[in-house]
C-alpha cells in the first residue's frame, strides 16, 4: 500500500468514526424574545442560523444583530428552552426543495406538512428562502389580461398575469371569501396561499370549505397567530419560495398571501428585539424595506419562463388605509382593491369600492370601446355617490339634472350585476353580463296593445 491509498483509507475512517468539528458557542442572556450566544461573533453573518441543544432536540434561531462579543438570535419555536451556558452552534441556512407533488398539501413556515403524516417528496432544487428578485432589464413584460373570475374586478379593474395588486380590508368586510373567489380562476396552472397569523380555527374553515373546490391544485402555508413571530415572517418567503419554482418551470402561478399586514408586524417584533427604533407608529426602519423585498419577488419572471400574479392582503387597522404599513405598500404594487364596510354593511359583495380600486395595467385588459364605457359608468357612479346624502334628504327633484336621472336609474342595477357569491361560481364575460344586466325589460307590455 503506497501513501496515496494509506492517506486515502485514513480519511474514510476518520469519516466513519470521528465527529466533524463544528462552530459553537454558549447562551449568555436568554430574553422573552430573543436570547444571546457568545463565542460566534466572528463566524456568522445576519440572517444566518444557529442551533440550539435544548430540552433534549434541536431549537433553530436567526441571526438578527451582531456584536463584538455576543450575536442575538430570534427563536422560530414560539418558547425557548434554552438556558445560561447551553451550546449552540452555527448550521445551515434555511432552504426548500419544491417539487410538483406538493399540490393538494398543507406545509408550516419550515416547509414541513401539517395536513398527513405523509413525508413531502422532495425535488432536486435547492432554493434559498431569501432569494433575489429577477434583474429588471432581464424580466419579461407584463401585458397579457387574464380573468379573475369576479365581476366587478374583470370589469372596473381587471388584471394582467404577474401583476401585482393589494387587497385593503378591514375585518369582517368579506377579505377572505374575495381570496377564495380569486383562487378559483381558471387562468393558472398553480395556486399558492399563505395564511399569515391566522385564528387556527379559521385554516380548517378557509381550506375545507371556502378552498373545497381548489384544494387538490392548491399548495398552503400556514402559520397561526400563536406561532412566533420568525414563524409568521418567514411564511410569505416559503410560499413565495415555492412560487418561484413553479414559475421558473414555466407555469402561470397566482400567489396569494393573507396578510402582508401581519408579516409586517412580526417584523416589527424582530426589529424591536434587534434593538432597532420604532420611527412609525411603533414599526422599526427594516420593515419598510422588508416589504418592496418581498413584493419585488412577485411579477414577471424571464423571458420565456412563467409569471407570479401576487395578490397581497393588506388588513388595515381601524379602517384606516393611511396607515404606514398600508400606505407603504400601496406605492410599490400594480393596483389596490378596496374593500369598504360601508358597502358590506349594505349586504353587497364582494364589497368593492368601484371608486377607490385602481389597476394600473388595466389598459391592457380593455379595448378603446370598453375603456370608454367603464370611464362613462365611473362618472355615473361617483354622480349617484356624492349626491346619496341630497337624496336622503328629499333635496333633489328628478327632472332638473338629466346626467343624475341616469345615475338613479342605472347605478342600482350595475351595482346588483357586480354582486357575486362564492356559490355562483366565477364570471365568463363581465362585459356581456353587465349588458344582459342593464339591458331593458322587453317583456313588459306596452299600453293599449293586447298580448
């Protein structure tokens, strides 16, 4: 046996038989939020994960500040057991490997399923849960309509494949049943939902009864309100994650994420516990750039490859849509659907408020002839809106202004043709429907003429 072969078997037995040396620290400070490990300073960058040998398994925290002689790590486990002088050590980066079989299950932030005992298959792409989003000269353009399926979207503000538009919504207007609507178009091939902070009694609800006819296409990210706060922040990034696959496979992916308001207050909770300021109504800076990072992943993917439309839900506090979180987000999307409780409390829904939603690719989904009837129906609506108080009050006499009579006696009926419900299945043709809607009643006899 020569030196090469003798160097060659002692690395197979040292493999074998000896422990690879690993990076490792102690716990110096444990926190209700967060706890410190000293001894890793040097060797970890932000973002990075460290684990912990606590309450006999494993406990994965991130790094989210670095200091001289300590690194500060937020748990993802909604407890901690970590204790003073218990060993962490430095280990790998969070990832996924998505495969086509995911379609139909229900996974955590992690990427671990909760709906069976079943194991997810497993695919042979490695992909990081923070990833960059396509270089914008390199990006395909956004152009071609598709149809949501709900009537007074494909009408007023219809939307293109990989646009991106928020949902704003106080609770209880109707948010959740919209979503489910949007996942029934039949323009995708992939459907991802991300339940950010939800109540858990409310997945089993959304998936088995609001999702029933979308489950087995659909994948789904959940993290409930009681998770930690690194749970409910990373589960946009894991259902965005997947998205990517999917779309870089080439398929037309609509990602739905529920809400971004609630993935923005569990970053808040980390960048308090990083020991950053709160600047705007309690939010730490991060936040705000933690939002276009994400969103920015959504959209056009290259040319050649698929598209993410990403519709994003944005839970306004107080109805308030001037919110920080709200408006922040308002500015880096495609378009915003509002929904109004004024509109619920009338038992109209979806809820829209046709003057307040914006798209801003709708050109592309319009021709000239549509675009001039939606713009003329507008008017007529914001006309029966800003004079709704005068007529409650008797002030208006019908007769003296003839644009107004119109709005009277066309806006309740558009406003009946945009109602739709879970059950009435989606749209075909708003247009064609809109007409048969306000088309006259040909059936009524004309007086003085026998049947």
């Amino acid at each position: 046996m020569n030196a090469l072969d003798r160097l060659e078997a002692g690395m197979t037995w040292g493999r074998k038989y000896i422990e690879p040396v690993r990076l490792g620290g102690v716990v110096t400070e444990v926190a209700m939020s967060h706890y410190r490990v000293a001894g890793l300073s040097r060797f970890l960058k932000l973002g990075e994960c460290v684990s912990l040998d606590a309450g006999g398994r494993a406990q994965i925290g991130e790094v989210v500040r670095i200091d001289g002689g300590t690194v500060t790590l937020k748990p993802f486990d909604s407890r901690c057991d970590a204790g003073i002088g218990t060993r962490a050590f430095r280990t790998e980066n969070l990832s996924l490997s998505p495969h086509p079989l995911w379609k139909g299950r229900v996974i955590d932030a992690l990427g671990r399923p909760i709906d069976t005992s079943l194991p997810l298959e497993q695919g042979e792409r490695v992909m990081p849960l923070d990833a960059e989003p396509p270089p914008a000269m390199r990006r395909a353009r956004v152009k071609d309509p598709i149809k949501s399926g709900i009537r007074v979207i494909d009408f007023f503000s219809p939307l293109c494949a990989g646009q991106r538009i928020g949902v704003f919504a106080g609770s209880g207007v109707g948010k959740s049943s919209l979503l489910a609507m949007l996942a029934q178009s039949p323009d995708f091939d992939t459907v991802v939902i991300a339940l950010v902070g939800e109540r858990g009694r409310e997945v089993r609800e959304f998936l088995d009864d609001t999702l029933s006819s979308n489950k087995a296409s659909a994948i789904t990210v959940v993290s409930t309100g009681d998770e930690s706060p690194m749970m409910r922040r990373l589960a946009p990034k894991t259902a965005m994650t997947i998205a990517e696959y999917f779309r870089d496979r080439g398929d037309s992916v609509l990602l739905i994420i529920d809400s971004v308001t609630r993935f923005a207050h569990a970053a808040r909770d980390v960048a308090l516990a990083a020991g950053e300021p709160a600047v705007a109504r309690g939010y730490a800076p991060s936040v705000f750039s933690e939002l276009p990072r994400l969103l920015e992943r959504a959209g056009p993917g290259l040319e050649g490859s698929g598209s993410i439309t990403g519709i994003f839900s944005v839970l306004v506090d107080g109805d308030d849509h001037n919110d920080p979180v709200a408006d922040s987000i308002r500015g880096t999307l495609d378009g915003h659907i509002v929904l109004d409780r004024t509109i619920a409390d009338q038992g109209r829904y979806p809820a829209v408020n046709i003057l307040s939603s914006i798209s801003r690719l709708a050109h592309f989904g319009w021709t000239p002839e549509q675009r001039k009837l939606v713009a003329r129906l507008r008017s007529l609506v914001s006309r029966y809106e800003e004079t709704r108080d005068l007529r409650l009050m008797g002030g208006y006499q019908p007769g003296s202004d003839a644009a107004l009579d119109q709005a009277i006696s066309v806006v309740p009926r558009i406003y009946e043709a945009m109602t739709q419900v879970l059950s009435s299945g989606p749209s075909v043709d708003a247009f064609q429907e809109l007409a048969a809607a306000l088309k006259p009643d040909t059936k009524a006899e004309k007086p003085g003429k026998s049947p």
